[in-house]
C-alpha cells in the first residue's frame, strides 16, 4: 500500500546529476568501480597483473631514456619502446577477451545449453536431453505459497462428527524464465466418509485455477461428494517465470477423534495449516508433529507451519473430542 511504502520513508526516484559537484561525481565513480571489482571474479587478479606490468614498462623505458643522450643508444630506445608498447596492448586485449569469456552468465544460455552444461557424461545422447528437459520443466514448479484452513463448524446431534470445512489455496512458481511444463498436472481429491446414509455427507464447494479475477472453475458447483470420494486433477499453465495458483474448498462430516492429513504432492517452499474453531463447543487438539496438546474455545485458532516441505504425507493435527 502506498501509505505503508509512505510511512517507511520511501520516495519516488528523481536525479540529481545537474546539481551534483565535481567532487560528489568522482565519489560515485569510485563506488562504482569499487562495487565492479568486488562482483566481478577475474578482473581484480587480471587488473593488478596490468597495473604491475604498466608499471615495469614505465620504469624500463625512463631508465632507458636517461641514456637517450648516447647516440649509440638512440635506436635501442625507439625499439625498445615499441616493443614494450605492442606487450602492453597485446596484454590489455587478451585481459579483455579473457574477462568476456570467463563471466559470461550460463544462466543466459538455453536450457539445451544449460542441461548440456549439468550433465556432462560422456555417453549422453539427444533423447535423453529432451527427457531431462521435459522432467527439469516439472521440476521447476514449486509452491511458494500454501494454506489450509480447517474450520470446525458443527457438531453433529450424535456427538460422533463434526461438519468440517476445508479450504485450500497453492500459488505455484516457475523457477525457469524459458521453459515451462507441457500441461502442469496438480492432484486434488474430497473425501467423505459416509457416516450417515439419509444426509449428505459432504460437498465440494470450489476448485479453480487462476489469479485474481481471471480463475477457471473446473466443477459446477456445489457437487456432493459421492461414495468413495472425489481424487481427480486439474491443469495449471504456468509460462517460464510465471504464477499460477490452485484453489479448492469442500465440506465432510469429520469424525471425532481422527486425525488430520493430506498429502504434498509438490515441494512448498512455506505451507501453513490453519485450524479455526467455531463450533460453539471446546474443543482438544493434539499436534503430532510436536506431540503438543492445545483446546480451542469458540473462535480461537492454532497454526500448523512448515518450511521447506518435501513430496511426503503430512499428518498435522488429532482432533482428540469435544467439550
């Protein structure tokens, strides 16, 4: 928001070169300067070679110089001085070439290039380029960021469950600027456990792909969830350097005492899962990740985070009763 950027003390860029004196621009240019040395990896060795070898040239030629009075030196000192002007610029371009070659950026070369560049086995052929391209551009989605929120709503007149509301939102990343995935398939299932043969024992509610206003609803909704539940996929396009994100929410009669889990089916850099009473009841929860056990009255909530989130199943939370 433009008034949090305002109260950190942010400002438009505007220049200042007109009224910058001589002294503030000689500043600028050795910061510079010193900022190249540091980044770049081969000029500073190259450059103290140059500056050493200057040196040495400008002592040889003004001790040579001194004997430019002799005659017999006169063309000694001409041919000297060529001589050590061709080592000078023969060394400058070759420093120059050189520092051209060895900073150049791989991560701008194509991804063949690149792959090529990553596996360099001897025996490596073009089918398998293609293969291990077509595998790295499933590779480079990662979720950035992932919530599930689990909301208890109400509990069922037996006491045995617990209308329980999901709602999952992924934003996937591409990693690469050049590739992309032919058709990102990302799983997603809503199952019930029929508990009650007269009533619906659950719906789904949302699953969409898209960011903002422009989403894809990919099931008219809302669906009851039939016997034996739901386990499908959508497909997300996701360009080179893009965002896509993922969305999907449903409701089951949960049973009390269960536990929670779902499994990550792509690497998440960051996923929390949210849990959120508002039962109008207590209610006993045992993390089983850390074995802490919380209650939640009404209205209160307990987060669940992880970091760093390998393909694996997840089991966060039991929902040990009710009050």
């Amino acid at each position: 928001m433009s008034v949090a950027e305002d109260d950190l003390g942010v400002r438009p860029n505007f220049s200042v070169e007109g009224a910058m004196s001589k002294e503030g621009r000689v500043k600028r240019w050795i910061n510079a300067i010193a900022r190249f040395w540091k980044t770049e990896r081969t000029f500073p060795p190259l450059a103290v070679g140059f500056l050493l070898f200057s040196l040495i040239c400008f002592y040889v030629l003004s001790k040579a110089s001194k004997l430019s009075h002799q005659k017999h030196y006169e063309g000694f000192i001409v041919s000297l001085a060529a001589s050590f002007l061709e080592d000078l610029v023969f060394f400058l371009l070759l420093g120059v070439i050189t520092i051209y070659i060895s900073n150049k950026d791989p991560s701008k070369d194509h991804i063949e290039r690149r792959s090529k560049w990553l596996f360099n086995g001897s025996n490596f052929d073009a089918g398998a380029l293609k293969h291990i391209i077509k595998r790295a551009a499933h590779l480079a989605i990662f979720s950035s960021e992932s919530t599930i929120t689990v909301t208890f709503e109400k509990v069922h007149d037996d006491e045995k469950t617990i209308k329980t509301h999901f709602y999952c939102r992924r934003k996937f990343t591409n990693l690469m600027s050049d590739a992309y995935p032919d058709g990102f398939e990302h799983p997603y299932q809503a199952v019930s456990d029929d508990f009650y043969e007269k009533e619906i024992n659950g719906e789904i509610l949302v699953v969409a792909t898209g960011i903002g206003g422009d989403k894809r609803n990919w099931i008219k909704c809302p669906k009851v969830i039939p016997k034996g539940g739901i386990k499908e996929s959508v497909r997300i396009e996701i360009e080179g350097d893009g965002e896509n994100e993922f969305e999907q929410a449903f409701w089951v009669w949960y049973e009390i005492g269960a536990s929670f889990f779902f499994c990550n089916k792509q690497y998440a850099s960051q996923l929390t899962v949210l849990v959120v009473n508002e039962s109008g009841r207590e209610l006993r929860l045992k993390g089983l990740e850390d074995g802490k056990e919380v209650s939640l009255t009404n209205g209160q909530e307990v987060r669940y985070h992880y970091e760093e989130l390998d393909e694996r199943e997840v089991v966060p939370f039991q929902l040990m009763g009710v009050i």
